[in-house]
C-alpha cells in the first residue's frame, strides 16, 4: 500500500535504484505507472494512488528500461534486462515472450501502432522485432564506425514510426534515424552525453550534463535550452511547466518559455532522482530515486 503524506505518496516496493518510470491512460479510467530497478524488478501501479498492482519478477539482473503498450488489442509491458527484452501480459502478470540478445539491453519502446517492439544496446545497436513474429529475425540499426563498448541509453519512435530517436552512453547529442534507409537522418548536439529523453507536447527533451534542452519534434529545431543548479538525470514536459530532477536529490517545476524556477520539492533523503515523468493528465508527477522510492506528487 502506498503512504499518502498531503499531496505526496511514497511507493514502498523497490530496494535498489530506480532506472524508469512510465505511464500510460488506464482504459478503465485514470493511469498506469510503471517502473523499473536495478533490484531485478518492475512494478506496476495505480498512477493516481500509487497502489500496488503487480511485480513483474522474473528478471535475472537489473531491469534497465520499461515500455507500455495498451491499445484496443493488447495491454502488454515489456522490460530491458540484461541480455533480453520480455514482454508481459498487464492484466494477468504473465510472461508472454522472452526476446533474447547476445549483449546487454538497455532500452525499450513499443512503437506508436504497437506492432513492433525496438530495443537497444551494447554495440550502439538497435533491434526492431515485429510483434507478430517476436522471435524473428528483427531490423537492425547500426552505427558501424564507431566504438562498439558503448550502449543505446534511450530510444524513442516519431514521425509515425519511421523516425527512430537514441542516446549513447559513450557520445553526446542525440541521433535520428531513418527507419527505411537505416541510416542516421540527423544528430542533434548537446554538450554532454544524453542521460534521459522524453517526447511530449511536440517535444524531445533531453538531460544532459547539467542542461535541458527541448527541440521540435516535427523539424528538429532548439526551441528552448536552459542551465540547472545541480548535474540533472531526468527532465519531463507538460504544457508550459517541465520539471527536472538530479544529483542533489531535489525536483524542481520551471515555467517552459522562460526556464524560470517555479518550485522546488526535497521530499527526504532518498539519494539523487534517476528519472521524472508528468502523469498523462499533468494533474502530478513520479519520481524515482536511487534508494529505489518512487514518490508520486500532486500538483
């Protein structure tokens, strides 16, 4: 059950970091929030309330990344851990597919039209596997002239599925691929390695070094670019606010069009705030920090 305190409720259930959180509209009303830890869990919950519903377990090693995907035909999750992607059934908990890889995964995405499913990793590479076939052989994205130690941090689908978004762990700036082609579309640069991205509102927003960046989603353009009091891990836009989290353990809401600090949250000595994301109404957020509490804040 999770702790209500005024406008903020602790999510107790996790022991170890928490590497990402992601929400989804519930059909039956409201929200689902998902997240994922290097306790070798991810645990979904009641977005609103932060009540538990279920814990997908059966992970061999720190679960890294998480996805949902709920549409008229499928209520499915799906996690990145170790050397796989699973995929889960949401209603019953049960384990539908396990996507193996030879290397590390450490992202995930379901696609707008939840057909495929990407994952990326070790080797700067994605795979893109088509949910019909999840076992096939899948598409593959490779950026083959440089290091192959690095690993794909995040990956994102846009423009109808056919623009493919990613970070690296080992190279700044953000890289856009061209689905068809398989090739790379556009980098967008950033002075430090990318450490979360969300698309939103129009937006692709980045963390990176101690900067937040927001770019047009449809022509790639900088809209807005602004310096953090501390180094930021995450950062989550809705409407004219966005709100960003980082290594002094605080979350702070800033006007979007002029980066003006609004607010600032110190919900506890839980360690630095690994990830933030805006409910789908903007009505609250989620944060998850390194002690592994996932705190869920109204506004």
């Amino acid at each position: 059950m999770a702790m209500a305190h005024a406008h903020t409720v602790v999510c107790p259930g996790h022991e170890r970091s928490i590497m990402d959180l992601c929400y989804s509209p519930d059909p039956c009303g409201g929200s689902l929030l998902l997240s994922a830890s290097m306790d070798r869990r991810a645990i979904l919950r009641d977005g609103e309330c932060g009540d538990w519903i279920r814990t997908f377990a059966e992970q061999t090693s720190s679960v890294w990344n998480c996805s949902l995907n709920i549409t008229a035909t499928a209520s499915t999750a799906a996690t990145a851990s170790h050397c796989n992607a699973k995929i889960w059934d949401l209603q019953t908990g049960r384990l539908l597919h396990i996507i193996q890889s030879r290397n590390l995964v450490q992202s995930c995405a379901f696609s707008k039209n939840g057909h495929s499913l990407l994952t990326g990793g070790l080797g700067y590479t994605i795979r893109i596997f088509d949910l019909e076939h999840p076992h096939g052989k899948p598409e593959i994205l490779r950026e083959s002239n440089k290091p192959q130690r690095g690993s794909v941090l995040t990956a994102a689908w846009l423009h109808n599925d056919q623009v493919i978004l990613s970070t690296c762990s080992l190279l700044q700036g953000v890289r856009l691929w061209d689905r068809r082609s398989g090739k790379i579309l556009r980098t967008l640069e950033t002075e430090s390695i990318v450490r979360s991205s969300e698309l939103s509102q129009g937006y692709i927003t980045t963390a990176a070094g101690s900067t937040v960046t927001f770019w047009d989603e449809t022509d790639f353009r900088c809209v807005n670019r602004y310096k953090m009091p501390c180094m930021v891990q995450s950062a989550s836009l809705y409407g004219n606010k966005f709100i960003a989290g980082g290594d002094d353990g605080l979350v702070r809401l800033f006007d979007f069009h002029t980066g003006e600090e609004i607010e600032q949250s110190n919900m506890g000595d839980f360690g630095t705030v690994l990830c933030v994301r805006f409910s789908p109404d903007g009505k609250s957020y989620a944060a998850g920090f390194e002690d592994g509490t996932v705190i869920i804040k109204k506004l």
